[in-house]
C-alpha cells in the first residue's frame, strides 16, 4: 500500500455545481448570440452592398440578442467571481477581517442590484401593460427588458449564494473572493 496516496478531493455542494451549470448555459447562450449577431450583420451588409437591400429589422434584432448577451454573460462573470475588483487593501486584512469585509461587500451589491431590479421589473410591467412593441419586429418590448431583469436578478441570488458558501467553508478554503 502506498503511503504517499492522494485523497480525492471533497464534491462540490449541489448548489455550486447547479450554479458551474448556470454559468456554463448562460457563457454558451452569450457564445450563440455573438454568432447570430455576425451572421445577421454579415447577411445584411452583404445585402445592402451587392443587392442594394437592408433588413430594415436587422439593426434591431442585433441590439435585443446584444442585450440577451450582456446579460446572459453578467451571470457567467458574477458565478466565475471575474468581475473587477481593486483588492490590494482587502489582501493586507486577517483572513477573518477579508471574509467580514467580503460578506459586507456582497451585502451591499445584493442591495443596490435588487434595487435597480425592481425597477427594471416595474419597466416590464409597464411595457407589458401598455403592449409597447418594437418598430421594425414588432415584438412586445417588454421580451428583451426582461433579460436585463432577469439577467440582474440572477446575478444577486448567484452573489448570495456564493457569498454563503463562503462562510460556510473553513477559512482556510477560503481564497478571499465571494
């Protein structure tokens, strides 16, 4: 028997690799988009120089698939914690003070982000209500506003959660980032 053998390392809790999942889906539904938007663009571009025609819906259709996009990604960056940080005085604190000063930062980005997304909910609501749709796909309006709802959303339950994790594992696990 050797005494030099590896232990494998603990699962991950169901909750984080349900939110690898999420990450995962939302990276490749970003992926998918920024390859329609090329083709959209390349197919009206191509059209309005060889045949002197534009899909007077392309340009729309563009921004509500970069929208989808956008948001789409947020959630991606928010779970894979790639989002800008300035951390240099975060790293000189006790691993106790980080993890303190870490569960108020999240506490925070939960508040202002929830904030922000009742109003874009109430956005919908009033698009909904009032059957606002598009100029040139005349789509209801409130279809490409409910990603960025949702996309908001999303990213404060994803912050929660692994801001909960967080203290939920040892502080020696913990690497200093929610």
């Amino acid at each position: 028997m050797n005494d030099t053998a590896q232990t494998a390392p603990a699962p991950k809790p169901q909750i984080e690799r349900f939110g690898d999942k999420l990450s995962y889906i939302c990276n490749f539904a970003a992926a998918i988009g920024l390859i329609a938007i090329t083709i959209v663009n390349g197919i009206n571009v191509s059209a309005r120089y060889f045949f002197d025609f534009a899909f007077p819906w392309a340009e729309e259709l563009m921004q509500f698939i970069m929208i989808a996009m956008i948001f789409a990604g947020c959630v991606t960056i928010t779970w894979r914690q790639l989002h800008i940080r300035i951390d240099l005085l975060l790293e000189s604190f006790s691993p106790k003070l980080r993890r303190i000063v870490n569960g108020a930062v999240a506490l925070v980005s939960i508040a202002a982000i929830l904030y922000i997304d009742q109003a874009s909910f109430s956005i919908v609501e009033k698009l909904y209500q009032f059957e606002q749709a598009s100029l040139a796909l005349e789509i209801p309006l409130w279809i490409p506003q409910i990603f960025v709802a949702g996309g908001l959303l999303m990213m404060a339950v994803l912050i929660f959660v692994r801001t909960a994790l967080s203290f939920l594992r040892s502080p020696s696990a913990d690497q200093g980032h929610i």
